[in-house]
C-alpha cells in the first residue's frame, strides 16, 4: 500500500479478527482490508467530496474505513438531521456523491450527485483502490439554530488524543453516544486504530436489550452522555454489564451522576471527558469529581492550552478543527484559541461548569436556542413575550421552561373561573409549539408571569452563568 | 389528591402529549417499561416539582432515580412529608 502520513484507517485494520456489531449484525474489520461495503465502487468516490448518510452507525462505519484515504472529503450527516438543511449542506460541501444505505430516506438536494449503496455486508474486492491521501473530515455541529456549522478535522487531530497508545487485547468498546457526533466518533477511532472490537448502539432498541448485548458482547470501556447513563441506571439490565472503564462526555457530568456510577461500578475507572466539535478533545478528569482541577488551565497538558476569559473556556490545541466550511465566522481567535462557549466558574482549586453563554440549554446532548422557543411561543395570539430558560433536571441535566406574559396581563381573571382559565390558556400555548417544535424544545412548564425584568439594553434581562 | 394519584396523572396526560402508549402502573413496573423515555421523565419530574413542590433528586445529592414506578412514588412520598 502507499505511504501516507497518518496511515489510512483501512492500513490500520491489522490481521486481528476483530468486529463491529449492531443489533442486527456484526461486521469483521479484518475483511475489509481486501473487501468492500460499497459494492466494489469505491474507484468512482476517488478524490471526490463525500457525504455519508447511511441510517445505521454500522454502515456509516464501514462507509468510513473503506473511504478514509481514498475520498478528498468525508461529510459525516448526524442522525435526525433535518431534511430542510441537506441542500446547503450538499452545496457548501460540495458534494458530488452520497453513501446510503437501504433505510436513507429520498431526497431531492442529492439529485445531480453519485449515489452509491452501503450493503454493510463486506464483499471481497482484491482490487480496491489504495489510500494515497490525507482525507479531510467534516463534522456537523448540533449548538446553532438553523443550518448546522460544518466542522473541518484532519485524521492526524481527530486521533491526537490517543494515537500511539496501545490497548489490552481484551478490551471491547462500546458506546451509548453516536458515532456521528464528535464524542461518539471518538470512540470509534479509538477503536479502530486500538485494534479493539466495538458495540454500537441501534435506533429504536429498548435500553435493556442493548445494556444485555453490550454485556454478552464483552464491552469493557463503555462512553456515554450524563444522560444515556442516567437512563441506563434506570434499567434492572445495569446488572448485565460490568465495565472497567466508564466515559462520560457531550453534557457536564456533576457530582450525582459520578457518585452514583462509581457505586454501581466500584471496580471500574469512572472518567468524563471534556471535547468540543471544535476544540477536539481537551482534557479528561478521572478523579471521580465534577468539574476539573485549576491547574489544568495554568499548564499546557499534551500541547493542549487553555484559558478562562469573560468566564469562558478558551482553549488552543492541534486536536481542534481546522476552520468552518461555507461559513465566514473564524473557528479560532487571532491567537489560535477557540472559545467554546462554555461557562466556568472557580471554586477554590477548581473549575465548574456554569452551562452555556448566551442561555443555550443542554437537553441529554441536544441544545437548544431560548430564542428559538420564544419566538414560536410569541406567535400565539393571546402572548406578548416570553422568557425561556432551562432548568437543571436529574434525567437529561436540564429542561426548558418557559415564562409568559400575556397580552391582557393586566387583568386579573374572576376567581371562580381563574385558574381553569390560565390552565387552558398554558395547554394551547403547548399544543402551538407541539405543532411547531422537537419534542425536547417544547417547554416542560409554562408560568404565566405578570411582566418580565427587561435590561437597559433593552432586552429582556436573561439570568445566567 | 394522593401522591400516587397525582404521578399517574401527570405520566398519563405527558404519554397523551408525547404520543406514547403508558404500560398499567403497577408497583414493581420498570420504568423504562412505562412507556415514557429519558425525555418524558425529565418533564415529569419538572411537572412534579411545579405539583408538589419538591423535586427530591435535584434536592439531595444522593438520591438515585428508581426503577420501578413504586419505588419512584415512595422517593415523591418520603420528600414531600
């Protein structure tokens, strides 16, 4: 095979049998080194930019080794992404072919490019085309409203985190979080390059089937958010799995939720990561407290920097993205340093995570814009304006809520038929952003308020860290 | 109205709004079984504070979130006395 710097992930597959499973298969990496998942097309995806839109992470997986090295550009679509989005998306990538699999949904803004389909199941192909290039990744983010940013990584940071170390024989990978997203993509570079087998998760498996497939599978090291832990806790099934290495990333992790895994898994590592889409990795905390030591921020830690300014977390690594693609905004300040919008706040010897400038709510790894929520709510008929906040929550770290002034706000209804009257008012302002929004954008609670603190900015005075 | 009572008010009308089916609660009832997912709790658990005033697992750093549905019932029971 060509000599490229770093080697391809198909250079990287080994002679090891080794697999990637589903709920509905497995798939064996070794294969792939002289097989294909794209029917023996992968000539035709040669120096082109490719966007991978597969349904299942199994096939976007394959889809993945098979073209790293040999596409110019690999766009990877996270799931639920919305359809209205892919035409700028396709246009901004300059997309000239498509990965799907048998379960993508049509679409028209793929019209004009090659289609080419992900059986998942790997056919011989002696005769592949070899990696003779340093492919660029593109990531979506999920933190803006509207068209998602598209995130431009290079193999050598996706992998900087780890690259060189070597894992146990015995170790299994899985993880709860999609390999689509940053955090999820993580763990499956680990695990590709680690040589290790991994365990996805599948749309629409109940969690206590999946916690029992992780466990007959072996799962050793297991990633997930706050969120998919929360969940998992929840399942009589826990008892089916017993880690030694527990991960946690994509949300902050507090205190409760590290307590509560360290006693279920007395024998295990429990460690949560700090990354960003675009900072890249930038640190993980393994001493089993929320938050992280202060010092992390006075020394570069393997050519990671970081710095607090305005009360936000700065960070300059070779780990982060390289630039946005289609977007004018900058990634990185002039110094290189990328804010992350995370807010944190010293306590003594250490950092704390005070949630997102700018109000952005994280619901189990989804964020939400206040704005967003407000604006739908502001079209009802009865509504003058509204405050949306979010509000800590044991099950997915947060919540949105929302507080209302209505337009008759100076009239206090009779007392007889008062709170019927507010409770029907709450129910249709719920039913209009049922109508409109996500189910995880629309408030869990509504409160009518006679007015609400407007800053001499003349904006609304918004609370937060 | 009861405790029990008004938690399985509230999980009936959040399985109306999120167009889930609710399993019948009984007390040993998985939760993850109910019918609810990780989005449902979380809203019922805003719902509940806003009902009875307490929301025990943001309250104490210790509190574990139940399995079953009688076990959730009890931690509302015990908080709200």
């Amino acid at each position: 095979m060509a000599r490229i710097e770093p080697p391809s992930l198909r250079q990287c597959l080994g002679p090891a049998e080794r697999f990637l499973y589903d709920r509905h298969a497995r798939a064996c990496l070794c294969e792939l080194q002289a097989g294909t998942v794209l029917g023996g097309r992968l000539a035709e995806l040669a120096d082109k930019s490719v966007l991978v839109a597969t349904a299942s992470q199994l096939t976007t997986a394959l889809a993945l080794i098979e073209l790293d090295g040999v596409a110019r550009r690999l766009t990877i679509l996270p799931p639920d992404s919305d359809p209205d989005h892919l035409a700028a998306i396709v246009g901004d990538a300059g997309i000239e072919a498509v990965v799907l699999d048998r379960a993508s949904p049509a679409s028209a803004a793929f019209a004009g490019t090659r289609q080419v389909v992900c059986t998942g199941e790997i056919a011989p192909a002696p005769q592949l085309p070899e990696p003779a290039r340093v492919t660029e990744w593109v990531m979506l983010t999920s933190g803006t409203t509207g068209v998602p940013k598209m995130v431009v990584h290079g193999v050598a940071g996706l992998t900087a985190a780890f690259r060189g170390r070597t894992l146990d024989s015995d170790v299994v990978w899985g993880t709860f979080y999609d390999i689509r997203r940053y955090g999820g993509l993580q763990i499956f570079l680990r695990a590709v390059l680690g040589g290790t087998s991994l365990v996805l998760s599948s749309a629409g498996e109940p969690i206590a089937a999946h916690l029992e497939r992780l466990g007959d599978n072996g799962v050793t090291h297991l990633l997930g958010t706050p969120t998919h832990w929360r969940r998992a806790l929840m399942s009589p099934a826990i008892a089916a799995i017993a880690p030694r290495y527990v991960r946690l990333s994509g949300e902050i992790a507090d205190q409760a939720i590290l307590d509560n895994l360290r006693k279920t898994f007395p024998q295990a590592v429990v460690s949560h990561a700090y990354a960003s889409t675009e900072a890249g990795v930038a640190f993980e905390v393994r001493d089993g407290l929320a938050g992280f030591p202060a010092e992390f921020v006075e020394r570069a830690r393997d050519g990671v920097e970081m710095k607090v300014r305005d009360g936000s977390l700065r960070i300059r690594s070779p780990r982060a993205a390289a630039r946005y693609l289609g977007a004018d905004a900058a990634l990185a300040d002039r110094d290189g340093f990328v804010d992350t919008g995370d807010m944190v706040e010293l306590r003594g010897e250490r950092y704390l995570f005070a949630g997102r400038r700018g109000g952005i709510i994280n619901i189990g790894g989804l964020k939400v814009h206040p704005e967003e929520v407000e604006a739908v709510i502001n079209r009802h008929p009865r509504v003058r304006m509204s405050l949306v906040r979010g509000k800590k929550n044991p099950v997915t770290g947060a919540i949105v809520i929302a507080d209302v002034v209505l337009k008759e706000a100076g009239h206090k209804p009779a007392a007889d038929d008062g709170a019927g009257e507010i409770d029907r008012v709450k129910g249709d302002i719920l039913q209009f952003c049922r109508d409109v929004l996500p189910r995880h954008k629309v408030p869990a609670a509504i409160s009518i308020v006679p007015a609400l603190d407007v800053a001499a900015t003349g904006k609304l005075a918004r609370h937060h860290g | 109205m009861s405790v029990k009572l008004t938690i399985t008010r509230q999980m009936e009308e959040i399985a109306r709004e999120h167009g889930k089916i609710l399993a019948p609660l009984r007390d040993d009832l998985v939760l993850l079984d109910s019918g609810l997912d990780s989005l449902g709790f979380a809203v019922l658990v805003a719902r509940l504070e806003d009902k009875l005033g307490v929301d025990p697992f943001t309250a104490s750093e210790e509190a574990v979130f139940p399995v079953t549905f009688g076990d959730f019932v009890k931690v509302y029971e015990n908080g709200a006395h």
